[in-house]
C-alpha cells in the first residue's frame, strides 16, 4: 500500500472517530445496548455531573472509636465506609462519593448524593445505621434501690463484621417475623466460646446500642446461628435484614453534619464552567491564527476534536464530572496547544534550513516529540499522585486532567500530523513562514 492511501485511510479513520465522538456527545444520543454473542451491555450514555453542578445531599458522619485498639482505627472507618457505600448503592444512587476523612483526632466519613435534594430521603436511604453487637449480662456490684440485682453488660468482641448473612424467618409457635443470624468462620468461633462459657446464663443482642433481645442459652452453639426477635413487622424485619446483608457498621457512627445544595448553585457553576471554557478556547483559537496562520487553523481543528473525544469518553467511562474536574480539562486544553507550538517551531526551523515541506514536517514531529514527551509525562505523573493522596475533589481535578494529557497526545501526535502532511502536499505551509 501507498504512502498516499495510508495517509487518506488515516484521514478518514480521523474523521469516523471524530463522528462516533460527536454522536456520544449528542445530548439525545444512542445508548449501548448489546445482546449477542453471549454479550450483554445495556448502558446509558449520559453525562455524570457532580454535586457541586448537579445539586444534591452532603452527609457527614463521625466514627466512636472509643471500644478498639488505635492501631485498628483505619481499618474501622474503611470498614464503615465500605458498608454505607453498599447501603447507599442499593438504591441505585447515580455516582455516590464515599469518602473518609480525618479532622484532628476525629475519624469521619463523607457522603455526597447527587441529584437527591430531599435530605429525609438521605437519611432514609443510608437507614438508622445498625451497629450489631452481642454482649454478655453480668450483674452489676452495686444493687438497685429496691435491692434487686442490677443488670449491667460487658462486651465479648462479637459484633457486625463478623456477620456473615441475614435472613427474616417466621417464629414456628408465634408466627412472627424474627431475624436470623449467620456468622462467618472467625464469628462462629467466638460465638461458639461465647455461648459455652454462659449456659444457664444471658446474653444480650444489641442494635444501636440498645437491647432488642436478651436471651438464655441452653447450650453451647457451634453453628454460628442467632435470631433476633421482637416486635418486628414484617416490612421492618425485612429492612433490618437488608441493611445488616449490606453490611453491619464494625463501630458505631453519628451524623454531625447535614447540607443540601440546590441545583440553582449547581446551574451557575454550570453556566460559568461554560463560559470560561469558551473563552479560552476562542482566545486560544485567535492565537494560534494569528500567528500560525492556516497551520495554526488546522491545530484549532485538532483542538476541537480531541474536546470531542475527551468530552465522549466522559460519558464512556464514565466519569463524574465536578467544578474541579472542569478546571482539569480546561488546563488539558493549553498542554494540548502547547505540543502544537512546539511543533510548528520545529518544522518552521526546517524550514529555514532550506528542507523540503514534507521532510520539515517529519524532521519537526521527531525532534519535538522529546519535549512533548518528557512534559506530558511529568503531567501524568503528577495526575496519579493527586489522584492517588488527594481527596474526592483534588481526584476529579488529576483524573480529567490526567486523561486529557493522553488525548492531547494522541491528537498532536497522530491527529496534527496527518493533517499537517496533506497540508504540506498544497502550497499552503510554506506561506506561513516569514
């Protein structure tokens, strides 16, 4: 094959990718759905906004840490986290952000729910929080005042995180609704020596911190297996049920906080991300003709496509967009532009040296690709460290950033330089050279 027919099948290669970006971008366009060949994707192609665009809830909520040892502390909150993300996700919150935090010596949990304005419905969605615990009845020293023995409860280690599954059962004499319990390995153990050191005696199951059920044991248990009873409906046994299947908190937790930001904020910020956006591209735009003349037109055109591009794979991934994320690609857009000069001084230096417009265009790529290398690198590096250290809003910030550095790659690499070698083919290149 040709060097010509090459060139043209990477042009038209181009121009489809760029069509498949603009028909992702399309506020009314296609979803995926693909059911063959033992494949089966059904998605929505839409754009994720964040919080601080879309409006939503921010829950805050705060560890007790007092019961366990500081060497478990993180482990504990990433418990708690990993739980409430579960509870939340059973709803079907479109792109939640669950993320710990330590404020002093406080250990705390963060909740953002886009798009949900009714905080009620928050609350309802994260349910009362259950802290699961089994504890063992002693009889306290001190008598009450009417001299009976006074009860009083000491922890055995046995709690939520050891809870393996839960199920609603009905009681075979009463007929009621009850929770059964099933441990995992390490809680069947526990369990095990926990029943056989007090048979004859109380044990108490605590939720919330409060007693729900305080039964005797008859005999020692080894098959891990509990049942909570009460006075459960049938709807509130099956609630407990699926907040507990989701996870059981290791340690108990308290909203402190509780914001909800509405969509008008979230509209402004959406309407001046825009227009800052297109300023700078037009800006950019202006630049690149006023000096480049028809080359730096042609960069403005790669420009847009790899906007396009990026702005698809948003919605591909997809990606949750917040003010910082847009801050990123806006950023994106100037190391895009900057290959683009690197590039156009090196095939103008060519140039000078009495090259022809072809070899200038090679010459121009091979030695500016150094530069464009080393500093996209160095970019890229600094997007995974933010990404990997930084909170919620530093990650959005490296990651639009971050994969807009290897879009521009690509576009200033492969996008620019096909286009540039048919420029070069014209009698256009030579003119912008003074």
């Amino acid at each position: 094959m040709s060097q010509n027919k090459k060139l043209w099948l990477k042009f038209i290669g181009i121009i489809f990718l760029l069509g498949l970006a603009l028909l992702v971008d399309y506020p009314k366009g296609p979803d995926i759905n693909i059911n063959r060949w033992r494949v089966n994707i059904d998605r929505k192609i839409k754009l994720h906004l964040g919080l601080d665009l879309q409006g939503g809830t921010r829950l805050v909520y705060q560890a007790d840490l007092s019961n366990i040892k500081p060497e478990e502390y993180d482990q504990a909150v990433s418990g708690v986290r990993d739980v409430l993300e579960r509870r939340v996700n059973t709803f079907g919150v479109n792109e939640p952000i669950i993320q710990t935090a330590k404020v002093g010596g406080d250990y705390r949990v963060i909740i953002e729910l886009p798009g949900i304005k009714d905080i009620k419905k928050a609350l309802d969605m994260i349910g009362e929080t259950p802290f699961l615990e089994l504890q063992e009845v002693i009889e306290a020293p001190v008598p009450t005042e009417e001299g009976k023995p006074q009860i009083g409860f000491k922890p055995t280690g046995l709690s939520g995180e050891h809870l393996k599954h839960a199920r609603v059962e009905f009681d075979q004499q009463t007929g009621k609704p009850r929770v059964a319990l099933e441990f995992d390995d390490e809680g069947k153990k526990l369990f095990a020596d926990i029943t056989k050191r007090n048979i004859g005696k109380q044990v108490a199951i605590f939720l919330d911190g409060v007693p729900i059920s305080i039964p005797t044991v008859q005999e020692e248990i080894k098959t891990g297996e509990a049942v909570i009873t009460g006075t459960f409906t049938l709807q509130e046994a099956k609630d407990l049920t699926m907040r507990l299947n989701s996870g059981a908190l290791p340690v108990p937790i308290k909203l402190i906080s509780q914001q909800n930001i509405g969509p008008t904020l979230g509209k402004i910020s959406i309407q001046k991300s825009i227009i800052a956006g297109t300023i700078g591209i037009l800006l950019v735009t202006l630049y690149m003709v006023f000096f480049y003349k028809v080359p730096g037109l042609i960069s403005s055109f790669t420009l847009f496509i790899y906007a396009s591009i990026v702005f698809a794979l948003f919605k591909l991934i997809p990606i949750t967009l917040t003010l910082a994320g847009v801050a990123g690609f806006i950023l994106s857009i100037g190391i895009a532009v900057d290959a683009s000069i690197l590039v156009f001084e090196r095939i103008k230096e060519e140039l000078r040296k009495g090259g022809t417009k072809i070899e200038a265009i090679e010459q121009g790529f091979s030695h500016a690709w150094n530069s464009i290398r080393d500093s996209n690198l160095s970019s890229l590096i600094t997007c995974v460290i933010l990404s990997w250290f930084g909170t919620s809003l530093v990650r959005g910030f490296a990651i639009t950033l971050g994969l807009g550095v290897l879009c521009s790659i690509f576009c200033s690499m492969v996008v620019l330089r096909v286009f540039l070698i048919l420029l070069g083919k014209s009698r256009i290149l030579r003119k912008f050279v003074k």
